[in-house]
C-alpha cells in the first residue's frame, strides 16, 4: 500500500535539556488509522502537532504523499484536526463552524450547503446545523468539531484525545461510531490517546511511545501478545501483565525458570533465544487471563485469593505473591470465596520473556 | 424533620427573604448619603436662581452662550479621535504582548507605566516636555533631527495642533488600560480555537478577523465604553498643559464655572453644566451598547 505520511528522524527540543520527542521514524500507509499511545508526557500530542505544523519541528522531515510539509504552514498541509477540548468557535452556528474551511476556499454556496449537510447527516447532527455551540451538550460539540474536519476530505485526519472530554458511557459509543466512519471514508487518520483499550479498539496499528521514543509498532495482537518490553506488557491489557523476577537454569534440553514461589519448567526448542540467560535472572510476564486454575496435581503454586473484584462478563481475582500483588481473569461461573487456595499454572505459549537490565523481550 | 413549631418556620421564611436586603443595606444607605443626595442637590440647584426661585436660566445661559457649543464640538473631536486612536494601538499592543515572546513580560510592564501616572504627573511630564526649551525638543536635538533654529513651538500651535498634542497626550496615558482589559480578553480565548483556524484554512489575518476579534467582542465592547465614558470627561490634562479656556471641553467649563469664577451665579450654571454632561454620557454609552448590539438577547447562554 502506498505511504501516506513518512516521518523521518524528527524530534522536537524545548529547551537544551527538554525534548518533547527524541527520535520519531514512522510510516502511515494510505486509509489506515494509527494510534499515538503512551502515557502523559510521552511525546505522543507533540507529534501529532508537529505533523499537523502547530509546532516547530527541531529536526527530521515529514513528507505528505512524498512531498515535504516540514516547514508549510497548517493550512497549506491538506490535514484537519479534531482537537481534545472541541475548540469549536462560539460565536457561529454548527453550519457555519463546518463551513468555516470551505468558506475560506471560496467553494460556491450551494455545494458548500450541500457538502456539511452530508457530512452533518454522517455525525447525526442534522437537526443542529442552526444552533450555537453554547446549546449543544459535549457530545454534540464533539460531533461538531469531527463534521468539520470531515468535511475538508483531507489527506490526513488528526485527532488528539478526542474522546477524553466525554463520559465513560458516550466515549465507548463514540468509538465505535468514529471507527464506522473510518471504515466508510477511509481517511487516513492518526488518533492520539493515553486509553489503551480506545487503542486496541480503534488501531489498525498502534505506535506506543515513551519519553519521546517510540517502544513498539503494530497490530492490537502484536502489542498485546508480543510485547517488546516490560513497559509496553505492563501498559497495554486491562488489567495489564503480572510479573515476576525468576531465575534462569539451563540443564540440556530443558530450562527451569525458578523463583521462590515456583520452579516453572519450559521446553527449550520453544525458547531458542533463552541460550544466553544460563545462571541469570530474567522478567517474566504473564496476562491475567493466562494464569488458570487446574488441579492440585497439575499446579505450579497455589495461593490464597486476596481480593474478588466483579466485571459482570467475567471477575478478576487478586492475589498476593510475595507481597507482589498478582491479577488472574476468571469466568464468572466459577464460584469463589475471599480466602479459598487456588491452585494455578500458566497457559505455557503465553510467557512473556523480558531481559531484566534492558527489560526488552527475548522470546 | 417534623414541624413542631409552624409559626417559627414562617419567621424563619420571612427571615430567608429580607436577609438580602439587610445585607446589601449598608451600600444602599451610602449610595443615599453619597451619591443620590449631591446629585438630586445639583439637579435641583441647577433649577434655581441665587435667589432660589425655580428657574431655567441657568440653562438658557448656557444654550445662549457659544464657548459651550465650542466644548461641546472639542470634546466630540477628542472622543472620537483619542478613543479611535488609543483603541487600535492598545489593540496592537494586547495582539503583541499575547504571542509571549521571550521579554514580553518586561515590555508588559513598562508599557503599563503611564497608567500608575496621576493626570496631574502627566500633565507636567508634558508641559515640560512641550516646552519650547523643554526635553521634547532638547531630545531631537541631542540626536540631529532638529538645529536650535528649528525647535517646535508645541504649545503655540493652533486649535487643531493643540488638540492633537491633548490626543496623544492622552493616549498616552490611557493605551495601557485599554490594553490590559483587550489583553484580558485575548488571553481568555484558548490557543486551540485559533489553532483550529489555522488549521481549517485561515490565514492570521482571517483568524484575527474571523475568530479573535469576534470573540473578544464582549471585551471590546467594555473597553470602549469606558473608554468613551471617561474621553467625555477629559479636563484636566488639558488644564494642565493650556490652561483654563485656551481648549474648553465640556468638563473644563464645568470646573471652570464651579471652582475658579467662583460666584453663586456660576456655581449654578456649573451644576446645570454637570446636568447636560451627564446627560451626554448616558445618551452616548447607550447609543454605542445599541450599536454594538449589546441589548440583543443571546440565545447562545441558554447553559
């Protein structure tokens, strides 16, 4: 598929000891929606602003279609923008805000009338083209400000933390409705966010960044079953990957990972990569719904249940391991009790490998 | 809760709803004393003879006398030409001092100076300076622009000349105020709803005049009533700089008649004076709040 964004070596300093983003190397392919994740401060906002020419890039070029927009001003980028606070502008009506870039294009009355009616029936705002923002509740005002940057068919649709504004209930509504729109229009689009779920939900692909670096690009499945490092296994998942620090043993053909709670033994055709870490100690992951309750025979430790928490669909059960409080998923069928002894094992394709200096993965 | 005692909930009712009466009476009892007396005093005096007698000569005097339409045209003059003035330079300021450039700060601070200035520090800051030998000219001098032979006569020009000294005199002095209400208002519009302008298409000029000036309209809006409200009022730097009569504005005559003639009979055209001027200013701020379109109900604040 065809490039649509290249971003390539940019960074952004602030100051001589702040950098906003460090080192930022990323492809955009035609029609895909890639979200920016990461926690407060990561850069992630800061990029997206300097794609859209709100902030000076410090170094690195950005191509749009393979021509460079590093230093063109916003308007000139062939982008729009959904922005977190809506900024939609008081003082003209819904009709008006949409029409504002089409006005400004000298495009003829009528088919700019006919332009924003579309894409206002799109976002099912319709009946409130004639209304003033002070009128419409958050939502609304959300919907206003993503008819507007609809209604441009720009190259690239931007969005920075769209949802974050609205409640917990209208934000899993308008996600769905953003990601049927996607799929209708196939804007190529880059959607900034700290909600991992809204992540995996939304992406195509997802950049997951920190302090201004990139940690890891791919699918909802790459991030979530192949974590590039202990940070990306501990922010993505809801709740996110337990961990243990676990010894590593290497006796011919088998490997025994070993730490005070358990001696988990793995075959070492599976884990190639594991050679190296004889006699050193390394990170293991696991995900809550990995750990399964089975037999006394079968299990690998047992433990006391901690705390029971409810979801409904299913309950998450808390435990703790050496003072290391440990998160399993459990079918809401099965019937516990705070304090019963549940005796576990690990779904052994599901282990996460880390290194424990670099806390990058291994297998 | 149960109600034991119905008649003690009904004092307690009445109690709820003269509270705020009682506590707004302090003001209401000093607005009597202090403003409503005196001017109800001067109203009434303005109607009165030195003998006491109801009267309207004061007025006709005044209707008859042409110094006073002469004030009134100078004071027009200076009201729209100052607060035009003043409005589109501490506009420009407010614009610059809000980008934050680095220093912004410090030139915020120096820019507000003249504001701390009395207007009688004012008006001597300037009579020296427009001095023949004052350091207006002894600057221009010290620098080439001008030789000893061609120093300005500032203070010896005519009508016109000496109005555009009061002008930017006032300026001056005023620019500061007027850019910290505008600047007030600028900082109150979030970075975003510009951004979002230039996003969708719009050059600065576009987003200045399609999306910050609209905005900061209230503000504007306030700054300029004051504005115009206190131009009206102007007197005393022009007193300072040309003195009495030279330049009469509406304001200065009132002074004139109430405090340096000094008699019982210009003490009673100075009230009928102080009459007719508040009179104007109220015409003319609710003339500009229509125009402006103040009274137009929003039904953008239905929230």
């Amino acid at each position: 598929m065809a490039v649509t964004l290249e971003l390539s070596n940019i960074a952004k300093r602030y100051s001589k000891k702040v950098w906003g983003v460090k080192k930022m190397d990323l492809q955009v392919k035609n029609k895909e929606f890639i979200v920016l994740l990461g926690p407060s401060g990561c850069g992630k906002t800061t990029t997206m602003r300097m794609v859209a020419g709100l902030e000076e890039v410090t170094r690195g070029t950005i191509l749009l279609d393979g021509k460079d927009i590093t230093d063109k001003a916003p308007r000139d980028r062939g982008i729009s923008m959904v922005f977190q606070n809506y900024a939609i502008w008081p003082h003209m009506t819904v009709f008006d805000n949409i029409a504002f870039s089409l006005k400004l294009q000298k495009i003829p009355k009528k088919e700019i009338r006919l332009r924003v009616e579309d894409t206002a029936q799109m976002v099912k705002i319709q009946e409130l083209l004639e209304r003033l923002p002070g009128q419409l509740s958050g939502g609304q005002q959300q919907r206003v400000a993503l008819a507007r940057a609809l209604v441009v068919k720009p190259k690239l649709f931007l969005m920075d933390e769209p949802l974050s504004n609205l409640d917990a209930k209208l934000r899993v509504i308008m996600r769905t409705e953003l990601k049927a729109i996607h799929l209708k229009t196939g804007a190529t689009s880059i959607f900034v966010t700290h909600d991992q779920s809204e992540a995996m939900s939304m992406a195509d692909r997802i950049v997951i960044m920190k302090d201004g670096e990139i940690v890891q690009i791919g699918t909802p499945d790459d991030v979530y079953f192949r974590s590039a490092s202990v940070f990306v296994a501990g922010f993505i998942g809801t709740p996110p990957a337990n961990f243990f620090n676990v010894h590593c043993h290497i006796d011919g053909k088998d490997i025994t990972l070993t730490n005070e709670n358990f001696n988990l033994s793995i075959s070492r055709e599976r884990f190639e990569n594991l050679a190296d870490y004889e006699g050193k100690n390394i990170i293991l992951g696991i995900r809550p719904e990995d750990i399964e309750i089975v037999e006394e025979s079968e299990a690998l430790f047992s433990n006391e249940i901690m705390v029971i928490e409810p979801q409904g669909s299913h309950q998450v059960v808390a435990l703790n391991v050496s003072d290391n409080i440990v998160k399993m998923i459990v079918p809401a069928e099965t019937k516990l009790q705070y304090n019963d002894t549940l005796f576990l094992n690990f779904k052994m394709n599901r282990l996460h490998l880390f290194d424990s200096d670099t806390e990058l993965r291994i297998n | 809760m149960t109600m034991k005692n119905p008649q003690l909930l009904l004092s307690m009712e009445t109690r709820r709803k003269i509270m705020p009466y009682l506590l707004i009476a302090p003001v209401i009892i000093y607005y009597f004393i202090f403003w409503l007396f005196p001017v109800i005093n001067s109203v009434i005096g303005s109607f009165k003879d030195i003998e006491d007698q109801w009267t309207l000569s004061n007025y006709i005097y005044i209707f008859k006398d042409p110094v006073f339409y002469q004030s009134v045209i100078n004071t027009g003059i200076l009201v729209v030409f100052s607060v035009t003035v003043e409005f589109l330079l501490a506009f420009g300021l407010a614009l610059l001092i809000n980008i934050k450039f680095k220093g912004s700060s410090v030139f915020l601070f120096l820019a507000m100076i003249p504001m701390a200035l009395p207007a009688v520090a004012v008006g001597a800051i300037w009579t020296s300076g427009f001095a023949t030998r004052g350091w207006l000219n002894s600057f221009l001098m010290t620098f080439g622009f001008i030789d000893d032979a061609g120093k300005f006569l500032f203070l010896a020009g005519g009508k016109y000349a000496s109005m555009l000294l009061i002008i930017i005199v006032d300026a001056w002095q005023v620019i500061p105020f007027v850019m910290i209400i505008l600047l007030a208002g600028l900082q109150g519009i979030g970075n975003d709803m510009k951004e979002a302008g230039y996003i969708f298409g719009g050059s600065r000029f576009q987003v200045l005049r399609k999306i910050i000036i609209p905005m900061l309209k209230p503000t504007i809006t306030t700054a300029m009533i004051l504005r115009i409200i206190s131009a009206i009022q102007i007197w005393l730097i022009i007193v300072m700089i040309f003195g009495f009569n030279r330049i009469p504005v509406l304001l200065e005559q009132v002074v004139l008649n109430v405090d340096e003639l000094g008699s019982e009979f210009f003490l009673r055209i100075g009230m009928a004076l102080s009459v007719i001027v508040a009179l104007i200013v109220s015409l003319v701020a609710i003339l500009y709040l229509k125009v402006s379109g103040s009274f137009e109900k929003k039904d953008g604040d239905s929230e």
